[in-house]
C-alpha cells in the first residue's frame, strides 16, 4: 500500500508542466519597476508617477468624453463637431468686436489655414458671411447669418443642461483655478510638441535643461492644419 502512494507520489512529481514551472520561478521574482515618465518632484508622489500617470489617463477620458459630446451637439443642426465649434466661437467672439480669422484661430488655439478651411465650408452653408475689412481690405470679417444664429439658438437648451451636468461639479473657485491652468497647459503643451519634434529629429535620447529652454523658446508651430 505504502509502495503504491510512493508511485503516485513520484508520478505527480514527473508530470509536473514545464510552464507551471516557469510560472513559479516568474512569481518568485521581484517586480521591475518601470521607469518614470516625469522626474519633477513637484509630480511624483513618495517618488513614483503613478498619480502623474492617472492625472494623464484620466485628462485622455475626459477629453474623449467632451468630444462626444461636442459631436452631439453638432449633429443637432446638422454639421461637422469643428463646424460647431467654429460657428459658435464666431458668435461669442462678436460680443467683443469685430471677428475674423486670426481671433478665431487664436481662441481655438488652431492654425489660420484650418479656420478659413472651416469657414468656407460654414459660408457655403448659409451660416456666416465674409467680408473685407474697409481699412484693410486683405483682412476678413466674419458674422453669423440669421440662419446660423437660428440653428444655434434652437441647441442652447439642450446644450445649456449638458454643459451643467458635465461642470457642475467645479466651484466658482475651482472654475477659475481650472480655467487658469488649462490655458498654461495648452502653452506648456506647444513647447512640449516642439521638444518632441527637436529630439525625434536631432534622434537624441535626452537634453540638458539648457538645450530644453532653448528649444522651449522656439515659436512653437504646432496647431492643428
């Protein structure tokens, strides 16, 4: 009897799976930490970038959630999500004066070239008007037309209750804090494009904090078209 076990016990032992071996072994071993994708201290955290890399994940899942949106709201009257975007700026931006390309391009934080794209398209469509600036006629004027303010104003409801629901949770403080931030983050942003772009082409791995200002003071050409 005893010999038997002794036989099932070695056989156990002999077919025992190579892999589930090598499983043990892995399982055994210390984790490698991964390198860190930022090394300003005011990021890390007991010296790890984890809450840097959720700040990052999480930035990514808003953004893709505020274009859903955004594309909601233009498929209520009918057009593009850029088209929308471009059509109500030009609105808002016509409180303040006189509106043209440059204005429009600089509050979307895009190229001139991509606006008058744009713009074309939504003059084509009946939704604004161009027309030359009487002191400088190389400069283009934009208004919405009477059917571009229509479409608009049969959104706002809806678009005032989405826009609730997705900020309601921010303070007036924390509005404000917000606001501020994301603008410097937008400029921090174009810096960092041409950093990238400098050491893809220079096929450099680092730089030293003078090469980084250098490049950084750069005028930096990185909107969208």
């Amino acid at each position: 009897m005893a010999k038997s076990a002794d036989r099932r016990s070695s056989s156990t032992t002999k077919t025992s799976s190579p892999r589930s071996e090598a499983n043990r072994k892995a399982a055994s071993k210390p984790t490698q930490r991964a390198a860190l994708t930022t090394s300003r201290p005011e990021l890390l955290v007991d010296g790890s970038d984890a809450q840097f890399r959720r700040l990052v994940h999480s930035l990514f899942g808003f953004l893709v959630r505020h274009q859903t949106l955004r594309e909601g709201h233009a498929a209520v009257i009918g057009l593009a999500g850029i088209e929308y975007t471009t059509l109500i700026s030009i609105r808002h931006l016509s409180a303040q004066g006189d509106v043209h390309v440059r204005a429009v391009a600089d509050h979307l934080h895009l190229s001139g070239a991509f606006v008058t794209t744009v713009t074309n398209k939504l003059e084509i469509k009946g939704l604004i008007t161009k027309t030359s600036h009487p002191e400088d006629r190389r400069r283009i004027s934009l208004a919405v037309t009477p059917h571009g303010a229509e479409l608009l104003e049969r959104l706002a409801p809806t678009q005032l209750q989405i826009n609730d629901m997705q900020f309601g949770v921010l303070s007036a403080k924390e509005f404000h804090q917000l606001l501020d931030m994301v603008q410097r983050l937008v400029e921090s942003s174009d810096r960092a494009i041409a950093l990238q772009r400098y050491i893809s082409e220079a096929k450099v791995k680092t730089l030293s904090p003078e090469a980084r200002q250098m490049v950084a003071a750069r005028p930096a050409k990185t909107r969208r078209g």
